[in-house]
C-alpha cells in the first residue's frame, strides 16, 4: 500500500478495516488537491481560482436516508423520530465490512482535522475520500492542523465518504442506494452513494449535538456569531432565507463563525474552520465578503459558467437553488482567529415572518426564549412550492431540528440555564413583511432591520419604553434610533387592524399545534413562554 504526506508513524486505516488501498495520500495541502482534483476530472478552475465541481445527483442532503445506530449507548438518550432514524449495529457492521473491501485497491485522500475552537472541547477527526475535491471542502471548513499537531494525531471520530459506493437496501438495511449512518460507540460515520458534501459537514454538528450537552453540558447551536469591538459576543439564529449571514456580516463586528458554534461557562466557540455559503444570485454589492472568498482554495459546487468563460453566472439556479461555496474562514477579512469570544450578550431569533404578524424587533423572556427556541419558526411565501399560494408556516425545532439527536427541550433548558447564567438580551427580528402578508404588504427594509439589530447591541433599547403584543405578549419597544416608531407595532401597518387581530390569533395557533409533539418533554417554564390564543388589541 503506497503512501504519501504528513502523517503521524501511528497512523493507519486498519482500525476501519481498510489494509490494501491502492494509494493512501495523507495530508494534502490545498495546491495539492486541486492538481489532484483537475487530474482526476473532478472540477475545473474558475477565472476566480475557486475549485468548481459538481455533487452529482444529490444536490442537497438527503435526511430520510440519515441513521443513527441504536445501541446500549443511545437506545435511552437519542429521540427516535422521523429525524433520528435508527439502525441496527449488526448491520452497521456489515456495511463497514461491504465499504472497506471496495475501497481496497483504491486512491484514497485522507485529512486529520477537528472540530470546536475551544481547547477543552475540541473533537479530533480523521476523513478519509474517494474523492480529492471532498477532501479539499474538508480541509475548508474543519479546523486545519499544525504540522506538529498532525504527527501527534490520534482521531476520535473518523468519517468514511464513498459517494461510489451504493448500498443495497433489502441487505444493508438502507432506505436508497445512499445513506449517511452514525455510530456512537464505534465513533465512525458512513457516506455513501451522494456526493453532497454537507452530509460531511453535517455528520460532524450531529455528532457534536448529541456529545456536547450529553457529556459537556455545552449548548450546541446552529447559528452565526461575532463580536463587538468591546468584547461583546452577539448570536444569530435562523432558518434559510431569514437572513443570517448578512446580518452577522457586520463590519463593525468581528465574524466568529457562521453556522455552528458552542456556549460554554466561558465563551463561544466555533466549531469550524470555514464557511459554507449560498451563491445563488450572488453579487458583490450585496455579499462582498463572500464575493471576495470565492479564489483560490474555495470549492464551488453546482454553479455554471458564462457560456464561453470561466466565469460564474451565480444566477444559474439549472442544477439546484443551492448552489454554495466552501471556504477557510480566515478568507474573511474581519474574521476571528482562533474562532472564539466570550459569552452572548444578546442573542436573536429570525425569523421571515411572510404573514406579516410578528413584530420587526421584540424582547423576550426567558420561558418565551425557550419556548421560540423550540419552535423555530419561519414562513415560505407563496410560490417557493408546488400549490403554495399563501404563506405557509415553517418550524424547525431549535432552527436545526434535522441535525439534533437529543430531545430539543435539552437543548432549550440548556439555553434557559444559559441566559440565567450570561443575563443575555434575546431578541425575535422578523425580517419578513409588514402591512399584511406577503402579496398585500411589504418586505421589512433592510436599512430598519440593520439598525434595530444595531440599537440592540448597543444597549440603546434596554432603557425605552415596550408594551406587550396582545397574542405573543413579547415586549415591543416604542421607539428605536433611525426606525419610524409606526414601523415597530405591526398592528398599526395594517389597513385593517381587525384582519390583523385574526391573523395572529391563526398564527398563534399553528405554534400550539406545532408545539404538542413536545409538550410531553417540556418543563412548566418553557410552557409558559406560549401565546395566548384569543386575545386581541
């Protein structure tokens, strides 16, 4: 078995059962997997220098095809549910065996890394490719080792990604030819039959999720994080389309990391080394940072060129809406290195309201923190699907629902205690419409979010005065620098205030509904951070 790069003497592939790959490359730097890369007709070169390639038939993760191995371990602390799907060990068994006797006599790429900035908690990791460009996105966004580091290193959880690899559903016990299947106590993740190389990504903040409040105590969060020049960490929560990284994008603010991160006793702490954004319908003047990270180094994936050119035309959604960029955090010029700040001040929820109920900024208590926590809440507007025509409220428990193998009222009690502990301001920002619902009023200005987010770091709405919405009873201030007071109560957008009345109390009911798959689970504190259904002005 040939092999090359940097490499501790103790390290080797038979502990996964791998003992006669073709090739083994250990290491690679970034020049090195792109040469490797374009070799092997994985991707070509934008005019930009950024890896382009392609994830071939998934074009997204697949979470009906994602299992959780169920054991003595996790039989009592997973939530089994159509998230947490469970899987025999003896199977698992089995598909370990089926993937380490294809991969014998195969090229493999192989990168230590980890995961979490934060020294106690770090995570050591070993992923090992069938593919050099998966091994470059993996080099971008987990944390890169010193030379030092990666002669010392021993993993704690290895991934294994063999999208050439395709399981057979009736004798491994898959639901589709893919899957992506994690063991707790063999401490191994399999990859197999999808390119996408999220399920990487996402295989890790799973494992983080269940390991750091099971073990660590830690709140794992999926969210975007920076920090005031002060020192003042502020959090960002939200789904797709709720505007997550361009608000944390501030350049007053340093970027901690935009998309997973941990709270300590003592501070926050990214878990990643990179970024993974979307790119459709790109531009410089509304993303410069990421506009800017897109060169040598990054990866491009499902974009298209200019016909003619190297250059993409990122409003080409022909292979997916998703398109996305991978890249080295430090790519940002105003990012923070190592990528951790001490605790959130102010922590806040977004949400794209297309109802137009919620107000444009609020303040919550700690049982409505956890209660808007769970829920997780955003609206797709009419024509995002197939026989959508107004909008439809989304939920996804903790803004992450799919990445969480515990029960999410852990994962809110754990920022109950938190905010107790910090004395952190939460905020719910609707970043959506104002004056009725989407198609009767209008998208909330840009300009008005940016500066209420602003007045909130600032500490300028901790003394204004706020009144209660009569349904979500969440304070609203009345008054906010640079924002017209009538903006601040949604009520007073609206034409006619007695639709609106309606309105919220229909939309405080799809969060009860929503929430009754948790009531069971969940304490009297986060209950009472409920609506109140049949209220009105």
């Amino acid at each position: 078995m040939r092999e090359s790069g940097i490499k501790s003497d103790m390290a080797s592939l038979e502990y996964v059962g791998i003992t006669n790959a073709q090739e083994v490359l250990w290491n690679l730097t970034p020049v090195e997997l792109v040469e490797e890369a374009i070799k092997n007709g994985e991707g070509v070169l934008a005019d930009t220098g950024a890896l382009v390639c392609d994830t071939g038939k998934f074009t997204g993760r697949s979470p009906q095809d994602r299992f959780i191995v169920k054991d003595a371990n996790t039989k009592d602390s997973v939530f089994w549910s159509q998230i947490n799907l469970p899987f025999e060990p003896e199977k698992f068994d089995r598909l370990l065996g089926k993937m380490a006797a294809f991969l014998q006599q195969r090229k493999l790429y192989v990168r230590d890394a980890y995961a979490g900035a934060h020294p106690e908690y770090r995570l050591n990791l070993r992923i090992i490719n069938t593919q050099a460009w998966h091994n470059l996105f993996c080099d971008t966004m987990f944390l890169r080792l010193t030379p030092h580091e990666t002669q010392q290193h021993m993993p704690e959880f290895t991934v294994i990604c063999a999208p050439e690899f395709k399981a057979d559903p009736e004798a491994d016990g898959t639901r589709q030819q893919n899957f992506s299947i994690i063991d707790f106590s063999r401490k191994i993740i399999l990859i197999g039959g999808t390119g996408y190389t999220g399920e990487m990504k996402k295989g890790i903040f799973s494992v983080l999720n269940y390991l750091l409040p099971h073990e660590r105590n830690v709140l794992s969060m999926h969210c975007s994080a920076n920090v005031g020049r002060t020192g003042d960490t502020a959090i960002f929560f939200g789904l797709s389309g709720t505007g997550k990284t361009t608000l944390s994008a501030d350049p007053e603010r340093h970027l901690i990391g935009d998309d997973e991160h941990g709270w300590t006793s003592d501070s926050v702490f990214n878990f990643e080394g990179g970024c993974y954004a979307k790119v459709v319908d790109l531009s410089w003047d509304q993303e410069p940072d990421i506009w800017n990270a897109i060169r040598f180094g990054a990866v491009l994936e499902n974009t298209r060129f200019y016909k003619g050119t190297r250059t993409v035309d990122y409003a080409d959604k022909s292979v997916t809406e998703n398109t996305r960029v991978a890249y080295p955090i430090h790519y940002i010029p105003n990012a923070v290195e190592p990528s951790r700040a001490g605790i959130p001040k102010n922590i806040f929820f977004l949400t794209a309201d297309a109802f137009g109920i919620l107000p444009p900024i609020s303040r919550l208590n700690t049982s409505q923190a956890m209660y808007y926590f769970i829920s997780g809440y955003t609206a797709k507007v009419a024509g995002t699907e197939v026989g959508v025509t107004d909008p439809k409220a989304t939920f996804s428990a903790c803004f992450g629902e799919a990445f969480l193998p515990l029960h999410p009222t852990r994962y809110a009690e754990l920022l109950g205690q938190k905010m107790a502990e910090s004395q952190a301001n939460v905020w719910l920002v609707n970043t959506g419409w104002t004056g009725g619902p989407f198609g009767v009023g209008s998208r909330m200005k840009l300009r008005h979010t940016r500066s209420m987010i602003t007045a909130a770091l600032n500490g300028e709405l901790d003394n204004v005065a706020y009144h209660a919405h009569p349904v979500f009873c969440i304070e609203i201030p009345q008054e906010c620098p640079g924002v017209p007071s009538e903006v601040l109560n949604p009520r007073e957008t609206w034409h006619d205030k007695g639709n609106y009345d309606i309105k919220a109390n229909e939309l405080a009911a799809l969060f009860v509904k929503n929430f009754l798959k948790y009531a069971d689970y969940a304490n009297e504190e986060i209950m009472a951070g409920a609506p109140s259904i049949g209220e009105t002005a």
